[in-house]
DNA sequence: TAGATTGTTAATCGATTAACAATC
DNA sequence: TAGATTGTTAATCGATTAACAATC
C-alpha cells in the first residue's frame, strides 16, 4: 500500500482499463469501427457518463457527435496498459499454483517477461517448467536478484514462506509483490507494493500503475 | 453484478472481514485476548474509526474503556465468513490452474465443498484429482446439476469456454460463479453473481455475501 | 476518580451519475 | 440544419475519517 495517488488517475479508474481493453479488442477483431460511450457502457455494465469520464482522464479520445473509433481507443488503451518495457518477474514458488502462473505469465499476459523460477524442495529443484524456464534454489534467490534486478516478485508460496522471502526480496531491491495465495505483507515494508491478484485483469492493470507510480 | 445491497453492510466492509479474521486468529493463535481498535488498524493499514464502524455494522461487541476481547471478535467473524452452512461447488476445468484451485478449495477454504469437477479433455476426464474427486466430462454437466444443485460453479477455463459453459449453469439454477481466470459473463445474465476471485480471501468473503442476499 | 477506548454522529473526501453546452 | 454524442461541470451518493459523549 505505498503512496502511489500522484497522478490524476484514480485506483478504481486504472482496474476498469482492462476489461475496457478486452470488450474494446473483441470488436476491434470483429472489425467494428465505431462505438459511443452508451454502447460501451452496456456492455460494461455501467454509465455513459462514466466511460466518458474514465476516457477523458487520459484526453479525451472521442469525437463530439460521433463516438469514439475503435482503433484510436485501443492503441490509446494499450499504451496505458502496456506500456513501452516490460516488467521483469521471478516466480516463487512452483507448485501447482506457481505452475499455473508462469504458463500465464509467460504466454497469455502481456507486460510481463519471466526471468526466473525458485522453490525450496529439492523435488522442484533443476525442474523445468512448461515455458522453458529452469527452477532454482531459492537460497540463490537473493544472489540473482542482485545480479539481474528483477521487478516484480510473483509469490506462488504460503504466508510463512512469503514473510520469510519478504526480507530478501525488500532488500534486494524489488518494488512489487503479486500475491496469489495470500494477503499480509502489506503492513511490514512500507514504500513496497504488494497486491493480491487474480489472473486477467489485475496483472496488467498494477503493471500499469506500477510503471506510472 | 447481481442486486445484493438489500442488507445494510457494504462490500467494502465485507471485503475486509477476511484480513480481519487472519489478524484475529494469528492473535488467538498467540494467545493474545484483548485488542483495541487502534491496534488492529495499525495491523490493518486503516485507522481506529474505521474499524470501529466496521464492527459495528453487525452490532457492537466491543468494550467501551476496554477494547475488544479476541475470542468473542473470533467467533462473530468466523460466523459472519463461515455461517452455518458449506456452499456447495463444482469446478469446472482441471487444467494445472484448475487443479490449483481444487486443492485450495477442499483443503484450504472454509465454508465449501467440492461436489464434482468437470473437464471436456479426454486426457483429463476419469482422473482423480489429488483431493480425491473424478474428473467428470463437462456434457454431463447439465445433468449433474439437475441431480444435485450446486450452488456455484467455480470456473478455471479460458473465456470462449465459460461463454460456453454459461447458460448450461444458469439453466441449471446455479446462482454464483466464481472465475478465477476470466472477467466478462458478468454483463449476459441479470440476476446471476459472477466475481474475480483470488485465492484467500475473496473466496471466503463471496461465500459471505451469497449467502446473505 | 482518571484514563482509556468504545459506539455513534457529523464532517470530509472521493467516486459515480446527471446535466448540458460544445461540436461533429 | 437537425440529430447524435462528446467533453466537462455540477449534483448526488457512498465510504472514510474525525470528533466526542458514553462508559468501562
């Protein structure tokens, strides 16, 4: 939960633009080219006033009279979503769940470049995962962050292990946490950021405000 | 999105009984027996007014000049989280998210149980998974819920199949899907919840909630 | 009693929705 | 031009925070 209001865009604002990308992409390859903010706003499950609010955070990308074209919305989109670099991310973890992500992370979410996986049994150990990359050690954990920096840490591991990564990693230098199995880092290092997600929609909106912090 | 604000406590409020359970059962665990409201909110991240209005949305069981005794906020919590009775889930998709999810949910959650899991892979179809339950094929689906009536359908397959799935489940009577991997069915059928969960808490804090409507 | 801390009402803050002038 | 729809300001709604009297 660290300070991250400086922008004018609001929390609540940013978890809308994926599922804006999502409906927005889906008419995009169904070759629609036009759309007005009541049409998203049905679709969304929302109002009209606020698809146009939520647009015009960014400069507004409509055109009075018309609506809004399709692609303009969604190269606006992926831009804020994705942004120019990826975010570097070591996986911790790689049991089922941790498994589950780093076939996520490295094939369906975009953003997002897996460098490396750790667990602590010796059975996962020198395994290879789905996508390719190598389980190592976590006792290395702190070693290689030094050596490459990663941004992001995904922890795939229960709460006893995360608090007892949570040091490691703080004082390596890594600024975000996605949390996919548990909650309460957040008190224990302020300035870091630490989220719980699910697949989809969160991972690519934090790695936008992360990169906008 | 379904209609649930009959019931005067908030979903912010209810989204943070889990965190507020963790920190009170770590307590107990402890053997800690008296918590004031600014304690908790310096565990919590907030402040001592919040948890305090928070509490007293289900009626106060605190103590004025005292605080809080950490057995009584124990037991009002886990009764508000877990209430009397398990819903009742089946899964559907036993891919690695899906078998993830299936030990989570018999093992780790409270307050469910796993009826049945369903796949349409041949592959996956008459395996067991690890918590001991068949992996099913997704067309007897229909069927099984007319036998046995779940109560939600907790989904771990990629969007075009829960598009899929979907209307099978609300024909069916299903009232709650919680989809871990996907965002969008929540707009195609009125009066149905469907929510983004992450492991942890949101599990715990839904089943609240569906069972309060 | 004095100090502490709740329960609860009031004030503030922020997000959503409504309204409407600008303009395509 | 008339109709449609945005951009933007104002009004509403709800959640958080502050204040303080009640009371242990």
């Amino acid at each position: 939960m660290a300070a991250q209001n400086q922008n004018k865009v609001s929390l609540p604002v940013i978890k809308r633009l994926p599922k804006y990308y999502r409906y927005i992409s889906d008419m995009h390859n169904n070759g629609i080219v036009k759309v007005s903010s009541s049409e998203l706003a049905r679709m969304m499950g929302t109002t009209a006033s606020q698809v146009r609010q939520d647009f015009n955070c960014f400069g507004g990308f409509g055109q009075q009279g018309i609506g809004y074209h399709v692609d303009v919305l969604l190269s606006e989109i992926s831009k804020l979503l994705f942004s120019e670099k990826n975010l570097n991310a070591v996986l911790i973890g790689t049991g089922r769940l941790g498994r589950a992500i780093s076939g996520y992370l490295s094939a369906e979410a975009r953003g997002y470049h897996l460098m490396a996986a750790f667990d602590k049994s010796p059975d996962e150990i020198g395994r290879e995962l789905q996508c390719g990359v190598m389980v190592q050690d976590v006792a290395e954990l702190a070693a290689f962050c030094a050596a490459h920096h990663p941004d992001v840490a995904v922890l795939c591991i229960p709460r006893a292990g995360a608090k007892a990564v949570a040091p490691t990693l703080v004082e390596a230098g890594v600024k975000g946490y996605w949390n996919f199995s548990h909650y309460d880092l957040s008190v224990d290092y302020e300035g870091i950021t630490v989220e719980n997600v699910h697949l989809g929609d969160s991972l690519m909106s934090l790695g936008y405000r992360v990169r906008n912090d």
